[in-house]
C-alpha cells in the first residue's frame, strides 16, 4: 500500500450535441505514481509544467486530502511523480482526470471500499456534470448522468469500426465558467428536440460504424452556437468537402479546442494538410494533433493495481 500508480485518458466531452451527456477518451494520458513519503514532492513532465509541478492549489492534491477528511481517514504525505500529456483548460477533461487521479489515490491510501460508480460519482459532483468524469475512468464512449447524490449511471460502449482523429488546439485557454455564462437559461422546444435527435443518431452512428450518419448528426443548437466568438477554431474548420478527410467537428468540452472525425479511407496527413491550409486562409493558429479513442480509462490500471 506503499506505492500507487494510475493512467488517465484526456477526454472530448458534449459532442457536439450531446451536451453534458456524452464524451469519449482519447490517446493521450496524465499518468501519476506515488509513494508514500516524510515530506510532499512533485515531479512533473510534459504540458503545462508550472501548474503540474506546483504544490500550490493542486488538484490532484487537494481532491486527495478532501475526500480523505470527509472519509476521516489520515491523509499522508505523497512523493508524487506525474507525466501529463494533454493541455490543461482546452477542452480535454483535465480537471475530471486530475480529480479522478486525486480520488483514486484516496481510495487507495486511505482504503476505502469504493465502486467505480461510487468514484465517478464523487469526481461529477465536484465537476458539476458527469460526462468528462465517466469516461476518463470508463474509457471508449460514455454516456452519463448523476444517480442521487453520490453516484454516476453510466453507459460505455467501444465505436465500431476505425474513429481517426484529430484535435486543433489554440495557444490560448477557456475557463469553463466563462463558456458556460455564454449560455441561454431556456431555449425552444425545437432546439432541445433537434438536439435529442441528433444526438440520438451520432451514438447510433458511432455504434454502428457508419461515418455518413456521424457527418449528419454532429448539428448542435444548445451550446456551440453561442461559444463559436468565444472558440472562432469551430467555425473556421466546418463544412470541409467529403474528399478533405474530414467527416465533421464539434468543440472539444467547453472549448476552444475543436475534435474533428477523420475518414479513415483517406490518409490523415492529407486531412492534417486541408486543416492547417484552412487555418491559415482564415488567419488563424491551432497545433494539430492525430490521435484516436482510448479503449480503456483509469479504471483499468486502477483495478489491475488493486488486484
């Protein structure tokens, strides 16, 4: 019980819309080992160093000592050494998984009986939704609500056939707060059932491996239209002609990030090509990153740690 290490998927939640409902993990990790120690230290490597490495306000940390004094078990100190690989305050589930790291780590070190859905449960009530959450631990496609007050009900599934993608990430971050206040307080009852609709259709589309029907169904009335001044990537890079590769695209989370769907008969340099092209046509500046879905989430290296 001495040593503890676990592996976190960056995730894409809402989907375009799916919003507050659906996310999937892609292939780029945070993964954290700790030992217990005399005295807290951090060793970081990767993206966003000055926050990882920072004792000040971790999040990790801090989640690890919350859950351990709501639990009234003693919290000790943690030599702990982390590798994150995705951007933090992008779009890409960075505090679901450094949330999940930190109740993982309490969990373990405090030893504490705890299901998954217990876990996940605990990480969306401290995010307020429980997309990102599910399916940073869960892995593949979830979708997810809050059952009461400690507890997520979540449904996972793994996309059939090949899902290439690729994520244009701007040099600036999005504070979530500030995409959310965007947001109307009521919309119209043909919004919210386009919305059903379509997001309906984009996990059957995912399901069943059909990429026209994903092309169709990424459409989003709640939540991408009012944050595209906040995130102009998305509307720079929709409406590509079906021979560029790219299927379709939605704002990763919150934003400003953009996820775009590949197709996977057309090679991904040439996709990576028309984006970059098109980017610099509107003169704008994202790093382009290929990458796919993550198959399996946190879960997976936690329950092999346990066992």
């Amino acid at each position: 019980m001495t040593e503890f290490s676990i592996s976190l998927p960056a995730t894409s939640a809402n989907l375009g819309p799916a919003f507050d409902a659906a996310a999937l993990a892609l292939d780029l990790a945070l993964r954290v080992r700790a030992t217990k120690a005399k005295k807290l230290s951090i060793t970081a490597s990767g993206r966003d160093l000055d926050i990882c490495g920072r004792a000040e306000g971790h999040l990790i940390l801090t989640t690890y000592n919350e859950v351990l004094k709501a639990e009234h078990r003693p919290a000790s100190a943690l030599a702990l050494t982390i590798h994150n690989a995705f951007p933090i305050g992008k779009g890409f589930g960075s505090s679901a998984a450094a949330r999940l790291a930190g109740i993982a780590l309490a969990v373990h070190f405090g030893r504490l009986r705890w299901t998954s859905a217990r876990i996940i449960g605990e990480a969306s009530q401290r995010e307020h939704h429980p997309d990102n959450a599910a399916a940073c631990w869960m892995g593949g496609v979830t979708v997810a609500r809050m059952m009461g007050e400690a507890e997520a009900q979540v449904a996972r599934f793994v996309p059939k056939g090949k899902w290439p993608l690729m994520l244009a990430i701007p040099d600036e971050a999005l504070a979530t707060e500030k995409a959310r206040s965007v947001l109307p307080k009521e919309y119209s009852r043909a919004d919210a059932v386009a919305n059903i609709q379509n997001s309906m259709l984009l996990l059957a589309a995912l399901f069943q491996g059909d990429r026209k029907l994903l092309a169709t169904s990424l459409d989003d009335r709640i939540h991408q239209p009012y944050r595209a001044d906040l995130c102009p990537l998305l509307p720079a890079l929709q409406n590509f002609r079906s021979g560029d590769g790219v299927l379709g695209v939605a704002l990763s989370g919150a934003g400003p990030s953009v996820l775009l769907f590949l197709d996977p008969e057309i090679p991904a340099e040439k996709a990576q090509a028309k984006v970059a092209a098109r980017l610099k046509d509107r003169g704008l500046r994202a790093e382009l990153v290929l990458t796919s879905i993550a198959k399996r989430g946190g879960e997976a290296t936690f329950l092999r740690r346990a066992s």
